[in-house]
C-alpha cells in the first residue's frame, strides 16, 4: 500500500463578474415586471406579490458579495433570468470539459507534472452538461491522459467523495496518479428568479492532482485519511432529469432548478458536519485544537462560523477557517477546494488540515492532510 499526497491544486476562474447590486437591480426589476403582469391574480389573492431584494439582505444571509460567471447579460436580463450559452457542436470541446482542461493544467503546473504522469481523471460535480459520454473521458482525452476517466455527482460533496476515490486508487496502485477536477457552472440551474436564493450561487472549476507519495514534490500534503456520510433529505432539491420531458415538464417550473428549505438545511447540517469532523479526527488521535486549518464548504458564512465554533470550542477566525465566498459565493463542490488552494502556503512542515464539504443528500466528505517538508 502506497502514502498518498496531494501534490497540488488549480483554478479556471470565469471572466465574469456580478456584483450584488447588479444581481438586486436584475432581480427587482424582474419582480416588477412579474407583478404587473399578474397584477389581476394578485389582486384576486392567487398569485403572490414578489418582493423586492437588497444587497444588505444577501450579505447578511450569507456573507456573500459577488460572484464569477460564465455569461452574466443573459442572468442579469430580467425577460431571461438564466445565462445564455451558444450551443457547440459535438466535434468541439464541451463547455465545461473547456474550464475543467484550463484547471487541470493549472493543477499539473504547479506540481510540474505532465499528463503523462496521471493515469486517471474524475470529474466530480453538482451537476453534469450532459448525460454520457462522460465529461471525465472527454476531459481525459483532452488533457492527454493515458487510462481512464469517470463522472459522480454528490452535490457540493462532489470533489471530497471524489478525492476519497482518488485516495483509494493511488493508495492500492492501480493508479499513480489522479486528477480530480470539479467543473461547477451553477448559474446554469440556480434560481435567479427567486428571492430566497437569486444571490448564492457562482462558477468556477478547481483540479486536485493526487498521486503517490514518493513521486510527489516536496511541500505537498500528506493525505491521513478520509471519510464520507450521507444520510436522505429532500431539503436541497433539483428534480430536473432524463424523465422531465417524459413527464412533460416545463423546464421553467420552480422544482426543475436548485431549491432549497434553507433554515432547515442550516439546523440540520452544522451538527452533523461538526460531529463528522470531530469522530473523523477521532479515529486518527487527532483533536480539532490539533488543526492548523479548517477549509470548510463555501455555502454560507453563519453556517461556517457556527461549525468552527463547535469544533473548536471558541469563536473561529479567519486564519483558523478562511472564507472565499464572500468573493465566489456557493460554488458547490468547489468552495471546499478554492478555500485550501487559496490557503495552504502558510502551512508549515507537519502541521494539520481539514478539507470537508457538505451538501445535497444530505452528504458529508472529509479529508485530513499533513504538510510535508
């Protein structure tokens, strides 16, 4: 059995940016376009009045204050409401294997390796651009890759299920390497028409190469051990499939896009992440006083605040769980993983770290990693 490391991580980061003024400006003016044109159903208590949003509103939800997209005139459109993507043919590269060959060659880069060094790619997301072939082989092929490729999709838990996976692989040997790459596009199936959550989402890609520990370059991260929970919930929700034109759905209806029983979600989670990590660390003779760093899933700064509290005893600061969503917002199963490539050059030689996302399923994945010299 092989240690495992990993080595590096990298970033496609969108040429987009909305701020959350432009996002309430849309968003308002949205509302008033709905509201006149249902002013009779109003009035007849059938329909319900939509409300104005406001930047102090968001930014006390979640600490949020902007966000990266791909295409943000078609979001801020108040007649569309969703990004306008012009459709490529299948003989040019994907739009989201595009962003997720720009990070895993950030991720190669850095750790000054080629694609003939990895033998596997996953692609680990919220959600895919299509069914098969899998984004992964495409991906695979486009990087060069030598072996194999697959998709899974555990919601924001994407990227450290994946990692468990990539883990498990260079630790028996059928793999050297692995890249892990996360390609969230979630403005394509966040709900910017609703109030109660038009501000959480943004895009991005981050790529996680793990490979044995021998082949690794100095200053990696050691990786200690990982480990997964989920448990069913219907509280964060997307029933849009393969089966929705079956159904005769219309892609507009509010259950076909993200929703989610935010309060809900909140009480539930912090709790269960907090004692995921605690046993996790546990099972290692580890203690979270013994953590030089926390790099948490970036949903929701209250959220964050209140599990680093839990594990710690005391208030956390940044320094102890850094933030990135203040610029990025929600970006799914990524947020995890732009905390620790935006936060780990401090980290000194046999210090600690915790990875751990949590999200839709309910699930939560953890990965605890140790600097090397």
């Amino acid at each position: 059995m092989h240690r495992v490391a990993i080595s590096s991580t990298g970033i496609f980061t969108p040429p987009e940016v909305i701020t959350n003024a432009e996002l309430v400006a849309s968003y308002n003016a949205y509302a008033a376009l709905q509201n006149a044109r249902h002013a009779d159903e109003i009035a007849a208590g059938t329909r319900v009045t939509l409300t104005d949003s406001s930047v102090e509103f968001i930014e006390k939800a979640s600490g949020i204050q902007r966000r990266y997209v791909m295409e943000k005139t078609g979001v801020l459109d108040p007649e569309r409401m969703r990004p306008h993507f012009t459709p490529r043919p299948d003989t040019e590269i994907s739009l989201m294997a595009e962003i997720a060959v720009k990070a895993c060659q950030d991720a190669l880069s850095a750790a000054g390796k080629t694609a003939a060094d990895v033998d596997g790619v996953i692609c680990a997301s919220a959600n895919m651009q299509r069914p098969y072939p899998a984004m992964a082989i495409e991906i695979q092929t486009a990087l060069g890759v030598q072996g194999y490729g697959f998709d899974m999709n555990v919601a924001c838990s994407s990227a450290t299920f994946a990692l468990e996976q990539a883990v498990n692989a260079v630790r028996c040997g059928s793999a050297r390497a692995v890249v892990v790459v996360n390609p969230e596009i979630t403005s394509a199936h966040q709900a910017w028409i609703d109030r109660d959550c038009h501000f959480i989402f943004g895009d991005v890609c981050t790529a996680i190469l793990v490979e044995r520990l021998d082949l690794a370059p100095a200053g990696s991260f050691e990786v200690l051990g990982t480990k997964l929970l989920s448990t069913f919930s219907n509280n964060i929700r997307n029933n849009n499939g393969f089966m929705s034109r079956s159904e005769d759905r219309d892609p507009d209806d509010r259950d076909q896009l993200f929703r989610q029983e935010g309060r809900k979600v909140f009480k539930e989670v912090c709790p269960m992440a907090a004692e995921h990590i605690e046993q996790h660390l546990k099972s290692l003779d580890l203690t979270p006083q013994q953590v030089r760093r926390f790099w948490l899933h970036q949903a929701n700064l209250g959220m964050n605040q209140l599990i680093a509290k839990k594990l710690l005893g005391r208030d956390a600061t940044v320094d102890d769980a850094p933030v990135i969503l203040d610029e990025f917002a929600n970006t799914a199963s990524a947020g995890s993983i732009i905390s620790f490539h935006r936060h780990h050059a401090d980290i000194a030689a046999g210090e600690v770290g915790v990875i751990c996302s949590f999200g839709a399923g309910y699930s939560i994945g953890s990965v605890v990693v140790k600097r090397l010299p």
